[in-house]
C-alpha cells in the first residue's frame, strides 16, 4: 500500500463515522423520521418522526420542525418533559433534536430545533447580572424559557424534570415559581444523593442517551434531566434548548437511568435518577447544551450545620455560576432550616459562618434573625446575598472557594423594635456633643435604652441636622444602593462592603442633612465646595450619584443588643446655631 493511500485510508476512517447532517432546506412535510430516547433504564429506544413541515423564523434567526411522534408509550404519554434533545434522523442523517410542544396538545405533536441551529453554538440572550439585595430571590436575573406562536397555541420549549434530593417538600413549593420561570419543573425526592458519584465510561454516552445536569450534589442533590443529541468526539451536544441561558460554564452531569414514565393531563414527564459521572456542559446557549466528555468541572463546596431541637449538617458541592450559585445556596439553606424547625409560630435564626475566596481575605457572616412566621426565609439570605455580591462584582479575585454556615435555631421570638430617638438638648453649637438616646422595644413588655455621644464638627454649618435610627436591613441597603450607582472599582472597595454590612443585631444611629452627595471611585463626596460640585455634576459619570434620601453624612455610631435582631427606624432633629 502507498504512502498517499494509506493516509486517505486514515482520513477515511473518521469521516466515515461522523453523522451525516440532513439539511433543513431538504425537509418536506409527509417524510418519515426515527427519533431515539431512554424510556425504561438506559435502553435506548426508536420511535417513528412524521415531518409536518418547519415554521420559519420563529424566532430570532430560528427555525422550528414540526413531528408527530409515535411508538412507545408515546400515544399514551404524549411528548415528554426529558425527552428535551432527543435526535430525530431521516435516512440516517440527523435532522435535529426534540426540544418543545403544545400545552394539553391531544396528539404528540413536537417542535424539533434543527442541528445546524444547535452545531452553531449562538450566544443565549442573557440579562445584564445586577445584583439587588431587595430581590430576595436570584433567580430573578435570569430568562424565562422561549415560547414561539403558532395560530391560537404556543409551542413552548419542553420544560426540563428537575430532580430533588433531601430537600423539603417546603423548599420546593417555595421556590417552585422562580424555577418554573427558568424552564425547569421541581420533583422533590425523586433523586439519589447523599456521596460522591462514581465515575462513568464516557464510551456509554450515545445520541438518545438520559443524561442529568447536576447543579447540587452531595447530602443535598438536585441534577436536570435531559437527552444527548449528539456526539463528536468528546464533545457532546443535548437539550435542543437553552438550560439556563448563562453562557459559558461548569456543570457536571452524569448519564440517568429512567426509573418510570408518568403520562399527564398537562405535559408527562420522565422520572429518572443520576447514575455515573461522565463530564461537564461547558456551554449552555440559545439552542442547546454542549459539554465535554471526561471534564472535571470545578464546584463550590458548601457546608451548612443546624443546631436547634435537632442537630444536622450538610455538606455537598455546588455550581460555580454568578446567577445561579446564589439562588441555590438560598434553596439549600432554607432547606436546611426548614427541616430541622418549625416554619410558623416565633423563631430565632443565629448564623455564623465564612465564605472564602480564591485571593481576598475570607468574609464573616455574623447576623441574627426573628420573625412570628417564616424565619428561614430570611435566614436563607444570610450566604446568598455576599456570595451574590462577590461573584457578580467581576474581580477573579472573589472567586468563591468555599462556603460554610453554622445557623442555631430557637423557638423563641427575640426581636427589638425601634420605638423613639432623642437628643439630650435640642441645640447645640459647632464642636460640642451631645448625648443621643434611642429606646427599643420587645415582646412582654421589654424595654432597652442605649445611649451614645457625638460630637459636632468644628465649623458644621449651622441649621437642622437629623439623627435617624434604623435597623441593619435598611442601614445595607444604603451601601448596597451606592454600588448600584456606580460599581466600585477596585478588590478592596468590594471586600470593604461585605465586611461592612451590619448584622441585624445591630442598629445604626446615622446623622446627615440633606446636601449634595457624589460618589467618586467608590467612595462618597458628601457636600462639596460648589466649584467642585458644579463639574461633579455636568460629568455624566457622576450625575447619577446625586444625593439620595439619606442625604450627606455627618457622623454615625450604633447600638448593640446581643442575641436579639432589631427591627424599624425612627428620626429625630437637632439645631446647630452659632
């Protein structure tokens, strides 16, 4: 054999075992398809595709093929929730994947995205990351799954079968619309966890296969079902569309074995349960998932321990997302509490923990919680929002690395109103204090005075200056409302923030008037001298960090009550005369 045909015969080889591609502008209403998916264990099964012709431009630069299904259990379960990615072919070329359908549709009518829309690997439309901490759940940042008209129906992308391990049956309904909202419908226990998943032959992942996209694992497990369209090499391509629309990332997922099938009214849906890793989705776009077969991705370890009527602890791995990570450790955490405590009546939450990054100092968390009814809300807040904070602030440096949160739970109400504030004198000149008095009030009765001094600044301008008692939530939400204007700009300006916010134990006496406030590279410029504001305020870049309600301010201290959270705010004044 020659040089030059042993090579030809080499370059044969491969080629011939890649999958033909059966071009969209060949298809024709009336052609016969087969598709391929899992519906009992890990066999891989047929099933007869009839093409019923392609809606064009249904969405932005897409194309959808209409398929009646038929075979199995398809005429009876109707087109599945999990079938999500499974290929159809025609003449062995693949045509595309299974990827939506019609709502109480009586036939198993199919939306199928064609390959070529899924090899293209198109950016998915992804909101801006703005992290809020009024948003008491992330998911809120992300976009809801695609729904494409057709006459009075909607063809909706098949929602993907979340399964849940050791979570409340609580946390589920929950957190069941934000999820609902990603295109994802929450089954809770129908998933094993509990340890580390063995590793998987790779070899074992082909076109039809279940595979689970594992977002949490460990005492703690929650992995999305789906089906693989394709697989090139190492690459492997499924859902036929967009998981959670955030980009490039680290997901592992394992191959899943279908425990059983459940037809209903609405739309039925696979219930399957991870096996064996195999790799990582590496990119969640518009069309489909791609990932890698054999990557390790990198995870967040978390470990939460509740100490109350009942001692627990938790450990697990989590994503490594800036939009995701949060809302599930929020999940994780209410799931925590809410199995160990009661959800109503009064109840206390103290949490302690660390969150630790890959190049800045480690952050304590240090706060109270109490509430007559759903505590674990609030407690659920306590790493989400400065783990939120920290990965969207977009320095590497706060990459997290690790989580851990020790929460002690109590039956007990121990909250603190803030009922009055109070200067000993009403006026005062420049340079002299006073002594300001706050009173809080508490369940039965219970009454706390605090008393702090300030001190006037010599040359203060003379007029009303406020004294403003308020509670942690209110006091963050301030510093919280300054990044909103303007990001900081450095690592330190963002590891002084979440070392700055103040626990719930804790209220901030804040003295200010109500004058022009700049915010200039992080850092405020209260009142100054009207050259300098007059060119503050035609830059663009700072005509947004006007003063806000709390105006400029001149000085503050706190008051303290130790195992109790303060809750409310209340405002006095004070002269300064010459």
């Amino acid at each position: 054999m020659t040089r030059i045909s042993a090579a030809a015969l080499l370059l044969a080889v491969p080629l011939c075992a890649q999958t033909a591609i059966f071009p969209l502008k060949s298809l024709r209403a009336g052609m016969v398809g087969t598709g391929k998916t899992v519906f009992s264990g890990t066999k891989i099964e047929e099933f007869k595709v009839e093409i019923l012709g392609v809606l064009e431009n249904a969405g932005p630069k897409q194309s959808i093929i209409l398929g009646r299904l038929s075979g199995g259990p398809l005429a009876h379960s109707g087109v599945m929730q999990g079938m999500s990615g499974s290929p159809v072919y025609i003449d062995g070329k693949l045509v595309g994947a299974i990827a939506s359908a019609f709502q109480f549709s009586k036939d198993p009518i199919a939306g199928i995205r064609p390959i070529e829309e899924m090899l293209r690997q198109e950016p998915a439309q992804r909101r801006r990351a703005q992290f809020d901490p009024r948003e008491p759940q992330l998911a809120a940042g992300l976009p809801p799954r695609a729904e494409y008209p057709f006459g009075t129906s909607r063809l909706i992308e098949l929602a993907t079968p979340l399964s849940m391990s050791g979570f409340t049956a609580r946390t589920a309904g929950q957190f069941a619309p934000q999820l609902r909202q990603l295109g994802l419908e929450p089954a809770q226990g129908t998933l094993g966890g509990g340890g580390p998943m063995r590793n998987g032959d790779p070899k074992l992942v082909q076109p039809g296969s279940m595979i689970s996209v594992q977002l949490i694992s460990g005492d703690l497990a929650m992995g999305a079902d789906g089906t693989v369209t394709h697989v090139d090499g190492d690459k492997v391509y499924a859902f036929g569309h967009r998981f959670l629309a955030v980009g490039p990332v680290e997901i592992p997922f394992a191959r899943s074995e279908v425990l059983t099938l459940l037809p209903n009214l609405s739309t039925s849906f696979k219930i399957s349960s991870g096996r064996e890793w195999m790799g990582s989705i590496t990119n969640d776009y518009t069309a489909a998932v791609a990932g890698k077969l054999g990557h390790r991705a990198s995870t967040i370890p978390v470990a939460i321990t509740i100490d109350g009527e009942e001692r627990a602890s938790y450990d697990m791995q989590i994503v490594r997302d800036r939009l995701i990570t949060p809302f599930l450790l929020q999940m994780a955490t209410f799931s925590a509490v809410d199995a160990t405590e009661r959800m109503q009546g009064a109840s206390t939450v103290t949490v302690k923990g660390k969150i630790e990054f890959a190049a800045a100092p480690p952050v304590a968390i240090d706060t109270i919680y109490s509430s007559d009814a759903n505590v674990a809300l609030l407690a659920s807040l306590s790493g989400s929002l400065p783990v939120g904070y920290a990965l969207q602030s977009g320095f590497p440096e706060f990459d997290v690395k690790r989580v851990a949160l020790d929460l002690k739970t109590t039956t007990e109400k121990r909250q603190y109103q803030v009922d009055a504030v109070w200067p000993a004198k009403s006026r005062i000149r420049p340079g002299e204090s006073v002594d300001i008095f706050a009173q809080f009030s508490g369940s039965g009765g219970k009454e706390i005075l605090r008393k702090t001094t300030w001190r006037a600044p010599a040359g203060l301008t003379p007029g009303q200056v406020n004294l403003t008692v308020t509670d942690a939530m209110t006091a963050n939400l301030v510093e919280y409302q300054q990044v909103l204007l303007q990001a900081p700009g450095t690592a330190k300006q963002v590891h002084a923030l979440l070392n700055g916010l103040k626990p719930n134990n804790i209220a901030t006496l804040r003295v200010w008037r109500p004058e022009p406030v700049f915010q200039v590279q992080g850092h405020i410029m209260a009142d100054p001298p009207p050259s300098v504001a007059l060119v503050l305020k035609r830059t663009p870049a700072f005509t947004s960090g006007a003063a806000t309600a709390w105006g400029s301010k001149i000085g503050e201290a706190e008051f303290r009550i130790d195992g109790a959270s303060i809750n409310g705010s209340k405002s006095a004044a004070i002269e300064v005369k010459e």
